[in-house]
C-alpha cells in the first residue's frame, strides 16, 4: 500500500538514529548548517562582485580565479608563515578592491 511505496515512517527514522548513532547525525548537521551559512554570505557577495567586475569592464572570470587563487595560497601559508605567499594574496585582494573601484564602464549594447 501506501507505506510500502513512501518508504519513509518512524520506524524508519528511528532505525536510522540507531544505526548511524547520535555523532554522525549531530556531525550531519553541523555540515549542513556549514553548506547553508555559505550560501548564505558567499554566494551573495560572490554574485556581487561579478556583477561590479563586468561593470568596471574586467572579465568576471578574474574574480573567480583571484578567490581560488587566495583560497589556494591561504591552504599553503596555514602552518608555515610564508611571508611571499602572503604578500601575493595581499597583492590579490588590493587587485581586487581596485577593481572595485573602477568606475562603471558603459557600453552601447545595454539599455
């Protein structure tokens, strides 16, 4: 019937807390709300800042390679204190407030 085709009921859930255990759902959530806070601040300012690099006349693709780049050298300075990969990461992020900084650049395609 009807429960054999949904699948899901509490005998169900309770089945799975028993077997996962109370670490690995609790763990679970934590993961979740890590992903929701994300996409939460980042994706808005990610999108923002796309929008200013294609208004300043740079290619928006630059913003996405400066934040891997960063993201990248701030995975390699973690423990080490590397001085160089710090002050090229600090070189990105002045890059990017420059750019930021562009006046609006208009063209004769938009409205």
């Amino acid at each position: 019937g009807g429960a054999a085709v949904s699948g899901f009921n509490s005998q169900n859930v309770d089945h799975l807390v028993n077997s996962l255990g109370t670490g690995a759902i609790i763990i679970g959530f934590i993961i979740f709300t890590i992903i929701y806070a994300w996409s939460m601040l980042a994706l808005p300012a990610l999108t923002v800042g796309w929008r200013r690099f294609k208004d300043a006349g740079v290619s928006p693709w630059w913003l996405i390679a400066f934040n891997v780049v960063s993201a990248f050298l701030s995975a390699l300075d973690r423990n080490a204190g590397n001085v160089p990969l710090s002050l090229i990461a600090l070189l990105l992020v002045i890059v990017q407030i420059v750019i930021f900084a562009l006046p609006t650049k208009f063209r004769d395609d938009e409205a």
